[in-house]
C-alpha cells in the first residue's frame, strides 16, 4: 500500500464548486499545500492517500474561489455614502475631488484600505484591483491584511497632492512597483484614470511603459453617454477607437464601465482580446446606464465585474454585483435565459482573474493555483429549500454568509472573525476620519 502524502489543509465542504469546471460537487475535499491547491478529490480518495495536518470540514457550506473584485477604489471607503443621488460630474468636480485635494495623504490611504479590505474579505472577497494615489500606502494595508491585490498606478494630466504632472504620477507609481515587485500577492498595472483626463501624449508615454516594463493598462472607459458624444465631437471618434490608434487596447487592457460602445467598439474590444469590468451598482447609482453585457459576451470579451468605488457603491460587495449583473442582463436584454448563475460566478472570479493578468493562479479550484478559497453557509433557514447551490450563490446568498476565507491557504476570516486585522482599532480610525471629513 503507498505511503499517504502529507498536505498541510484538507477542506471537506457540501458543495466544491470549482469553476473550472462548472458544476456544484458533492462529497469532495479541497487538499492544500505550502498555499496551493494540491487537488480537488472525493472523499474516498483524501481518506485513502493523504494525510492532512489540518482538517476542516463545513457542514452546510459551498467551498468556492475567492471572489475578485476587479475595479475599485478601496481607500475611498472613507468616503462611503458622503454624496449620494448626484450625477457622475457633479460627483467627482463638487464632492470627491475638493476633498481629495485637502485630505488624501499616505495615512489616509493606508486607514482607507484597511477599512475596505476588511470588508471586503469579510464579503469572500480575496483579490481586488485598486486604482488610487498612495499604491505604496495602499500595497502595506493589502501586505496587512494578507488579502490579494492588484495595484493601478494614477495618472492624470492634472496635479493632485500626489503627483505634479503625468511624469510624476508615473514615477511615484513605478517607484512604490519596485519597492513592492517581489510581494508574493500584490501585482501592478498601469492606470490613466480615463480618456477624458488624460491626453493623447501621456497615454503614448503609459503605452511604451507598458511595453519596457510588461505592465498592463486599465482605465475607466465610456462610462457616460456624455464621454462618448464629447469624444465624438471632438474628434469624430469613440474614445476607445482614440486609444486603439494610440496603442492602448490589445490582450492586456482592461476596460472598466464600457457602459455607452458606439457602432464598433464590441468588435473591436473583441478583436484586440481586450477586456471589460462591469460595475452595474456603481452604474446604476450615477446614472450612468446599464452596460451591454449580453452584446460583449456573445462577441467572446471577458467580462469581469468590479463595485466600483466605496463612494459611488456604496458597499463593497460582490454578492451584490453577481445578483444584480445576471438581473440586468436579463431585462435589457429581454430574454431570461441571459447570464446565468453559473456564468456570473465564473465572472466574479476566473474572468476577473483573467482581467488581472492572475488566470495562471488564481479564480478557480484547479491543482497549482493559490489557495484562495471562500466558505458560504448556505444551510439557514432562509435558503431553504435547496436544489442548485449555484442558483443560491447568485440569487439567494447574501455576503453575510461567508464564515472562512483562505488567502494562499492562510485562514484569514475563521467563522466570521478577521484573523489579520483589529476590528474594534479599525472602527476607531474610521470614526476619526468621519470627524474630519465630514
Ligand atoms: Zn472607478
């Protein structure tokens, strides 16, 4: 008889739900070792051959990937909720910008990220793609936290209390890449904030950056209907089809929003391999529109899905942008058979993953990725009956119900508690920054 292998984890759950592939599996444990996934097998065969130095077995539980989040802004959670029902202009020009001007510094970016990583691995959220001042600041909060993050580096044409002018916003970012490269799960992207705060010749700079240092490119792209008509005045195209001449798009570009595509833009999102974040909350509360998922799918783009901001969200909440994409693809489109649940949760992970550069690693229960593995209770007396644990996942389970978290196999979240992070001390500071703020 061969000797049983030794692995550091065995997760026994009611339901595996891999991703890769679809489908719930019943009477299976997840093995993992040294932070990866050794494999997804049944009962029989983890009892047989391994041996494992820790057990954890969740009775009433659907054991999934780790949620991506795959656009936010997490140090704005120290804005939650300060301007809501306000257009997306009136938003930023009136609200958020003034207050960045006079407070946005390394500490508030560090409090800000903590605070939102805190909620977002208390929602099943293991990964998420941050864009905002300070990556540096934010890049300690994530180390932290021991949450996973990618790290888009600003760049506007305008100075902020970061940075002076487009050169400097790329050197301070480069800088906080370099000092974080080796970071076992942090990675970085480039990030113009959008085509309509940038000019033609810094995302020329941002387009041969990207080619020395092999760094992808995300911005906020066709968000308003405004964007679009505003772009095609000035310069009778789309700005998608403006960035496309200037190098931009291709398989490692992320288009976040693509709300309002002109005749063209999903063939050529499609053609150049690029690929889209869906924000539908954020959307939805700035009255920006309802993308066209339905149309990018069909055409073969990734599509991701991000909340957005804390400040135009107002929660971080990926349960919640699950449930709502599969809704709105279904009423805009007019038929009910549109995104269904098992192709929302591959969005809400592998697509995000692959957005992110991270398909090698992560988004899905596959032998070598990373141990990013979420546990939801699905045994309460709200989601009974239960036929199709995939269906409750989307439609019934709320964020409430995540009790463990796994970030490359370490537990950060036991039965709903932050094992990284001081709840009570994080309560504290954000008190402190409502006073100052508000
Ligand atoms: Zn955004």
């Amino acid at each position: 008889m061969p000797t049983p292998r030794h692995v550091d984890l065995a997760i026994s759950a009611t339901w595996v739900v891999p991703v890769e592939p679809a489908g719930a599996l019943t009477g299976h444990v997840v093995l993992v070792d040294g932070g990866k996934i050794v494999g997804v097998v049944p009962d029989a065969e983890a009892a047989r051959d391994y041996l494992a130095r820790e057990r954890v077995s969740l009775e009433r539980h659907a054991l999934l990937p780790g949620l991506v989040n795959a656009h936010t802004h997490t140090a704005m959670t120290l804005l939650r909720g300060i301007a809501d029902d306000v257009s997306l202009s009136t938003w930023l020009e009136q609200h958020i910008w003034p207050r960045e001007a006079e407070y946005v510094t390394p500490e508030y970016v560090q409090d800000g990220v903590t605070l939102g990583a805190a909620e977002m691995l208390r929602g099943g959220i293991t990964c998420c793609n941050d864009m905002y001042f300070y990556p540096d600041a934010a890049a300690r909060a994530y180390q932290a936290a021991g949450m996973r993050a990618v790290l888009g580096l600003p760049v506007l044409d305008f100075p902020t209390p970061y940075a002076s002018d487009p050169d400097a916003y790329l050197q301070a970012g480069l800088a906080a890449r370099d000092a974080f490269k080796h970071a076992p799960r942090l990675s970085f992207m480039l990030a113009p904030h959008a085509p309509y705060t940038v000019g033609d010749a810094t995302f020329e700079k941002i387009v041969t950056y990207a080619h020395q240092l092999d760094l992808p490119i995300q911005t906020h792209l066709q968000e308003t209907q405004r964007e679009l008509d505003e772009s095609i005045a000035a310069s009778g195209a789309s700005p998608l089809v403006r960035l496309d001449r200037l190098g931009v798009t291709g398989p490692a570009f992320v288009a976040i929003h693509s709300v309002h595509l002109a005749p063209g833009d999903v063939e050529l999102l499609a053609r150049q391999r690029c690929h889209v974040v869906h924000c539908p909350t954020s959307n939805l509360k700035l009255a920006s529109g309802i993308a066209p998922v339905g149309e990018l799918v069909a055409q073969g783009v990734n599509v991701a899905i991000g909340t957005d901001g804390p400040a135009s969200n107002n929660r971080q909440d990926m349960f919640a942008e699950m449930r709502l994409a599969a809704l709105l693809a279904k009423a805009r489109s007019g038929d009910a058979a549109a995104l269904p649940a098992q192709q929302v949760i591959g969005m809400a992970t592998l697509a995000g993953a692959h957005a992110l550069g991270l398909q090698e690693r992560i988004g899905s229960l596959v032998a070598g990725k990373e141990a990013d593995l979420i546990a939801v209770n699905l045994g309460e007396l709200d989601d009974a009956p239960l036929y199709d644990p995939i269906s409750h996942l989307v439609h019934v389970a709320g964020r409430e119900r995540v009790t463990d978290v796994w970030v490359g196999g370490v537990r950060i979240l036991r039965d709903r508690k932050l094992t990284t992070l001081d709840e009570a001390a994080l309560l504290a500071r954000a008190q402190l920054w409502q006073q100052k703020l508000a």
